[in-house]
C-alpha cells in the first residue's frame, strides 16, 4: 500500500497484460501508457496487473519514482491522508508525475541449464582478438511496421589487457569498425550512409564467480562522405562513465534474476557541418535482468542453443521524468558467449540485431547441426 504524492499516476504498460483498477475507472491495456490526474484528496484507487494467456506477471518494477517497487499485490494509490498537511497539499498542484509499471514475462519450454553455460572467458583474455559481422533491421510503426532501415557492421576487437579509467582497474578491449546504413523505403530518400567507428570498453571481471562489469566506454564514430552526410552527424564522440557499473552476471539458474541501480557520467560531442555541440550530463539507471534459461535459435550465422536474459531499464537524465524502456531481450551462444540475437521493442517501432559471422582467435562460431 503506498500513499500517492503527485497530480498524475502514469501507467506503463508492456507488452503481455494490463493494467485495470478494481473500481472499474481506469484500464490500461499492452503497450499503451496512460495518465491518471489526481486533483483532490478523495483518489484512491487499487490496481490490478492482469497478464495475457502466455505471459506471467513477476512484480512491479522498482526505479526512481515508480510505485508499489518488487512487490507482487495490487497496488493501492490514495491521496486521502493529504488533508491537514500543506506539504502534501502542495503536491496535487504540481506538475510531479509518479509511475506504476508491472512486469510481465513470456512464458516458455526453456532447458534448466545454469547461465555459466554461455560465459567463455576467452573473450576476456589478454591478446584475445575476435571478428563480430552483424546486421540490425529497425521497425517503423509509422510505416505500417515495414523495415525502414538496415545497419550492417563488421567488428575487429582485441583485448588490450590491464589498465585504469577513473581510477578503477580493468581489461581494456579495443574495436575498430565499419557501419553501414540502408535505407529501405523510398520515405527517406538517401543512399546509403558509411561510418568508421573506433571504440574503448572497460571492465572488471570475476572469473571466478563469471560476472562481467562495464565501467567505461569511449567510442568515436566518423561519416565516410562527411560533406554530403544526408541525416544525422557526421562526427561523434561519447564518453560514458557508470558507477558502480553495467553488470552482467552468469552465476544464475533458469528463473534467477538480479538488479541494481547506475549513476552514468556522459561527455558527448557531435559536429554537423560548422556546428560543434558539447553536452556532458548524468542519469540514474534502474536495471533488472531475469535469465529464462537456454532455447535453440536460428540467426543467419546458423542455429545455437543459447542463453536468453530479458532487460527491464528505466534512466533518469538529471532534472528529467524518468523513461523505462520496452524490455530488451538478448541470446548469447551456449559455449561460445558470443551475442547472437537482440531484439526490443519501443513506442515507435521495434529493433532487431542478429549475427552474421563470428570469430575468435581465428576459429569461426559455428552453429549446432539440425
């Protein structure tokens, strides 16, 4: 039971269920994101999260002003203690917004085997050098979820070894790459577009217990033809910093999960023309990651029986409404570690990412026979 402060609840509505309020008043459906005002001390409301046929409810996502967090009941909402207390009073003339978003998963036949199946330490060792062929497709719901554009990407990375970044030691891995985007509609009239993309990962690893933590990256990215660049920039540079870090973990059993909570320091640079912007800023991040066990799937580079974890991230930028993301799901090969498949969906669209070819230290990834 929580005591509401704010004008509006929004609801957040994913994909597999709804939400309803007991009363009848208020009903929000998959996908949608709905307002509620609250104007008077006479709110009080208790919703319900109803999953589709397919899909469970797990609990309400916790992150910053998010109601009713980790907790698995209907969440009642009422303003009706309000009354003889000016502070809160105050509220409900406010622009403040407050959020109940539930989490619903997918449910499936997925083999029990443990996470640490898909951790290959390879990737992380010194002298390590790897080859990543990728293609990304992004979905428009604005052109009738048609393909609108097509990104290919091929990969060369090496892992550098030891080193610091904001005083903090970590395995540094370096990438050079070349990013191709396709236009696939005659709506955006522009030929394809070439970028060369140079970058910098930090992490700490535990190889002991197989967590992966990102605590830094650096990335430049550089159009190929930059005085006839159609769209977008032609140069940009990104530092991000996240304490305590981005962290990965591979020590579940199927149905496990885990959270926690970044703050992210970005330093962003872009150029277009003569115009040169510079924006630093931070943000919370509010992450939960659930791993749903091992499934076959089939990505252009072949068939592989891999780890699938699904993201629920919600950021905060500094002095912004928080904005939680539709849930990320990613499949990392079972023996090899490498990302096979990502696929998300958002309020305009959808993006998938699938590999085309793979190497590490020379040997090719190769899928499992059919």
């Amino acid at each position: 039971m929580a005591v509401l402060s704010g004008c509006k609840v929004v609801v957040v509505v994913p994909e597999g269920g709804k939400v309803v309020s007991e009363s009848g008043a208020y009903v929000c459906n998959a996908g949608e994101t709905c307002e509620i005002p609250v104007i008077d001390i006479f709110f009080d409301e208790t919703f319900v999260a109803e999953p589709g046929g397919d899909y469970n409810f797990v609990h309400w996502q916790k992150a910053a002003k998010h109601f009713c967090g980790e907790t698995v009941n209907a969440c009642r909402l009422y303003t009706t203690l309000f009354e003889g207390f000016p502070a809160l009073m105050a509220f409900l003339e406010s622009d403040e917004k407050f959020y109940l978003r539930p989490i619903f998963l997918e449910k499936g036949g997925f083999d029990n085997q443990p996470a640490n199946a898909c951790f290959n330490p390879v990737w992380y060792e010194v002298g390590a050098r790897f080859f990543i062929e990728d293609r990304s497709t992004i979905f428009s719901d604005y052109l009738a979820t048609a393909p609108t554009i097509e990104i290919h990407q091929e990969t060369e990375g090496l892992v550098e070894g030891r080193d610091e970044i904001d005083g903090r030691p970590a395995i540094k891995t370096s990438v050079d790459a070349i990013s191709t985007w396709k236009p696939l509609t005659p709506l955006l009239p522009f030929g394809d577009q070439v970028s060369f993309i140079q970058g910098e990962s930090y992490s700490e690893v535990n190889f002991v217990d197989r967590r992966v933590t990102q605590i830094a990256s650096i990335v430049t990215s550089q159009a190929a033809e930059s005085n006839d660049i159609p769209w977008g920039y032609e140069k940009t540079y990104t530092e991000t910093l996240w304490k305590p870090g981005r962290l990965m973990r591979y020590d579940l059993m199927a149905g496990d999960s885990f959270s926690f909570t970044n703050s992210a320091v970005t330093h962003n640079e872009t150029w277009a023309g003569a115009e040169h912007e510079v924006k630093d800023y931070e943000s919370t991040v509010d992450v939960e990651i659930f791993y749903r066990g091992v499934e076959t799937i089939t990505v252009p580079a072949g068939t592989f029986q891999a780890c699938r974890f699904e993201s629920w991230v919600t950021s905060t930028d500094q002095g912004s409404e928080p904005i939680s993301a539709r849930p990320v799901i990613s499949w990392y090969g079972v023996g090899n570690g490498v990302l096979l498949k990502t696929g998300s969906r958002g309020a305009d669209g959808a993006a998938v990412t699938e590999l085309l070819s793979a190497s590490i230290n020379g040997q090719p990834i190769i899928g499992i026979e059919n």
